[in-house]
C-alpha cells in the first residue's frame, strides 16, 4: 500500500461552518422524550424542574447548536394547547404514529424551552399542517414570542413566562409528502403559502421559516414545491430528510455490510450537492438555506423492544456514519445551514441511551465530542488521497473511500477530522499544511478491535475516545490512522 496524501489547502477557505450542523433532533417517540429527557420533579431521577440531569451535563458538553421538536410524524399531530397549563390537567392522548402510547402531554412547550435553555441550545419548533390550521400555528408562535400584552402573552405569562421565549426557528411542517399529509408538492407549496403568510416575528425575534423538502435526493418534490412557490418569499430554509437504512442489525453484521452502510452515507455528498444546485436556480443569491434536519442511521427493530419505538444500539460503525456525515456537511459548508440528528436520545441514531437512573454517551456522542471544535471554524478545501476500499454489494465491486474527512480553523486552532474506513488496514497518510505551520495541540482517536463495539449500561465506557498531545511542528507529518476509527487534531497554527 502507497503512503495516502492528506493536503489542507488554507488558501481556499469554502465558508463558515454552521454551527447549526451539528443540530439535534428530539421527538415524543419511544423513550426519547419520555425517560430520555422528562422524569418529573417527582422522580427519584436527579432533575432540574423535572429534566434529567444527567442528560443535561451530558449534551451541554457538546455546546449543542439548536434542538428540533415536538416531531417528527409526531408534529402533525401535536396541538401544541394540549401542553400547556397545569400538568395535571393536560389531556392524555394516542401517539397515533408511534405505537399508540399514551401521551400525557407533561412534556410541552414550557418544558421543551427550559430543556434547550438548560443545555444551551436554540429551540426548532415544528409546526402541525397535516391535522392543524394556519391559525394554531400562528397562535403558538404569538405564545412563544408576543412580547406585549395580547391574551396568548399574558397565558404564557401566567403559565410562568413572562419573558417571551423568542423561538426563531420554525418549521411548517414535517414530511409533508407522507406523514404530515401526504401532500403532493404542488398542494403542499399552496399549504405552505398559507402557513407561512400568518407566521410573524414579533419584538427582537425575526422568524427563520423552514420548508419540507424531500425524502432523500428527489429533484421532483424540489423543482415541483419551487415551482408552486413561485414568487412568495416567506421561507428561509428548506429541509431534507435522509436516513441510512442498515445493513445488518444494529450490532451483528459482516465487513461487507460494515462497508455498505458507510456507502449509503456517502449519499449525502450528491444529496447536499445536486439539492443545493436545483436551489441555486430558484435562489441564485443563497437567501434559502439548506438544512437536513432528519439524518442517521436506522436498523430493524431491537428484538424485546417496542417496534414503533425506534430503540437500537450504536456501535463503532455508527460513529463513522456520524463522523462521515458531518464531514460532508462541513467540506460543503457554503452550501448546509443546519442539521440535525435523528435523535437525541433512545432513539434511532441516539447520542444517549438511558435505562431507568442509568445514563451512557454512545460512540455518536462521542464523534460530536471529538467534532465540536468545527463549529464556527473556516472550513477549508482538503484533498484526501488513499487507496479505495473494494467490497462486495450485492453480488458487485463497489468502492469506498479509504480516508475521507473534513479541516477548519479557528481562534489559530485547525481541526482535522479523519475517518479511516477500512475495517482491518491502517493507513499511513503525509499530512501537508500548504500555508502556515503547525505548533503542536492535541490528537483524538475514537476505535477499537472490534469493529461491533458498543457501549452498555455495564460498561459504559467500552468504547471511548483517547487523547494525546501531539507533537507536530512544521508544515507536514506522518501519521497512521488506525482501521475502522474516526481522529480529530486540534492543532495551534502559526
Ligand atoms: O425520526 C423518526 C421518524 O422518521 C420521524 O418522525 C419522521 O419524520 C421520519 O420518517
């Protein structure tokens, strides 16, 4: 094997990194909300007004940029009155889409805000267009934000708000082409003109308005929701969903499927790309932003657990999809505004996992840990240059790269992400500055023997990341990447 090439070109600066890339994503489902995030005061579960603790000092590490609820299918369903006032009062109703559980509604608007408040992130409230009307939309950002004394402002008021909350960011719906309303896009752009002409910033608070978009990279819903849109200019953002379905189960699956999960991950470069292109012809001037706020990995349900609850394990090979991911979404940092991972915890490709008082951080979390230095930074053009990985998908040579990653800087600080993809070789890589010096920092390597490692309640740290201090100085080092890991230099540059 040929020594691979890692080249930071810090002359060919691409854009500021979004924070907003490494966004979250929380849903009354399965035990994401529930257990996950709310006990109540009441409980024997350290919390703070009824929210975990443990899960607050956890994600609060992670500088989380902004948090996107109540759904999700969810939303469409959701009445956002049946969460607010006295919880004892609040009505019990069925989780249509999420296994019929009973929804006790303790957890709502109040809630969710002191939960963002209390980990430091900006809230993304979705909207409900499926079964609810332009004016409860309306009403429940006057709720939120009305900072005078209209009758929805004093309410919130007397549910303990004075203060409006000042919530920017809100989405008119969430996947309007299936669950909220199995709209086509000519029917829901007309929905979405209505929405969106009743949505007003009130006091200091300007709305950041967030369109549907589609399932995956399909032009048709772009083009054709654009095309209905026409001239109307109250949207600010639009957003895709893509979830890597598995190869496999979440933990047991050969190298093969190893490979072709991270394959299906890479199919968010063209997604970002050819959705931005297709944009860029509606909106030459960027005023849209691209956001994919439902992304990750999704394995076939946890035998002994709910189906519709969407619990699965997380293992060494989802932090490489985490770590691929979000590498994408920085190299193409002029081009995503805001992501967000589906979902925070005990769900899907979850940063947590809680059982009763027990709290772990997965391998995901972990990536983001190892990632949160990107936030803000400059993303920078970085040339990567391995050998490809060949594998066998369904019954054909398919190829995946063997080193892959993204760079930035800030503060003097570069951060290089790396993931190494291949399940057995480590690579060797020059790494080159072209401009600029290295004067030492630190080196973040997050894998393990077993490419099936996890985290458990009984070991919680089976699979951590391990820091260095790195040495380097100059313009140019040597480096080997182990197999199957995911790195992070933090490096002073001079
Ligand atoms: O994240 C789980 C579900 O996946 C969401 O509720 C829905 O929007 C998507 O289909």
């Amino acid at each position: 094997m040929t020594t691979a090439k890692i080249v930071i070109s810090p002359e060919e600066p691409i854009a500021i990194i979004n924070p907003n890339i490494q966004g979250h994503f929380a849903e009354h489902l399965g035990g994401c909300i529930y257990d996950g995030i709310w006990v109540g005061e009441e409980s024997t579960i350290p919390n703070i007004d009824g929210i975990r603790t443990d899960v607050v000092e956890a994600l609060r590490r992670l500088r989380p940029p902004v948090v996107r609820w109540p759904g999700g299918c969810f939303a469409d369903d959701y009445h956002w009155r049946d969460g607010i006032g006295p919880r004892a009062e609040r009505p019990r109703r069925v989780n249509l889409w999420w296994g019929e559980t009973i929804e006790s509604n303790a957890f709502g608007t109040h809630e969710f805000l002191r939960f963002c408040n209390l980990i430091g992130a900006q809230p993304y409230i979705c909207g409900n267009v499926g079964s609810g009307s332009p004016r409860e939309l309306r009403d429940w950002v006057e709720y939120c934000n009305f900072p005078g004394e209209s009758t929805l402002a004093l309410e919130r008021g007397a549910n303990g708000s004075p203060e409006p909350f000042g919530v920017q960011y809100w989405g008119v719906g969430n996947e309007n082409w299936g669950c909220g309303g199995s709209f086509c896009p000519e029917d829901y752009g007309a929905e979405y003109k209505r929405f969106a002409t009743y949505l007003r910033g009130f006091g200091d608070t300007p709305l950041y308005l967030i369109a549907c978009g589609p399932s995956g990279n399909n032009p048709d819903w772009t083009r054709r929701f654009f095309d209905k849109l026409g001239r109307f200019a109250r949207i600010n953002g639009f957003a895709a969903h893509y979830y890597c379905r598995t190869a496999g189960t979440a933990t047991e699956y050969s190298t093969d499927q190893w490979y072709e999960l991270l394959h299906r991950a890479l199919r968010m470069e063209p997604l970002v790309v050819q959705q931005r292109a297709i944009l860029d012809g509606y909106d030459p001037e960027r005023k849209i932003g691209l956001i994919v706020d439902e992304w990750g990995t999704w394995h076939p349900p946890t035998p002994g657990r709910h189906p519709r609850h969407l619990w699965q394990q997380n293992t060494l090979r989802d932090a490489l999809v985490a770590a691929m991911t979000l590498d994408i979404f920085q190299r193409h940092a002029d081009k995503v505004v805001m992501a967000n991972i589906a979902q925070t915890i005990n769900v899907l490709q979850a940063m947590i996992l809680t059982d009763g008082p027990r709290m772990l951080t997965t391998p995901t979390y972990h990536v983001y840990d190892m990632y949160q230095t990107h936030q803000g930074g400059q993303s920078l053009r970085t040339r990567f240059e391995a050998d490809e990985i060949v594998f066998s998908l369904e019954g054909n040579a398919a190829r995946l790269p063997g080193l892959s990653g993204s760079a930035s800087i800030k503060d003097g600080i570069l951060t290089l992400t790396v993931v190494n993809a291949h399940a057995t070789s480590a690579i060797e890589a020059d790494v080159a500055l072209r401009q600029g010096a290295w004067s030492g920092g630190s080196v973040i390597t997050l894998t393990d023997d077993d490419i099936h490692a996890y985290n458990t309640f009984e070991a919680p740290d089976a699979l951590v990341p391990v820091e260095a201090p790195s040495e380097v100085h100059g313009a140019q080092f040597r480096h080997t990447f182990p197999p199957a890991s995911v790195t992070a230099f933090r490096l002073r540059v001079a």
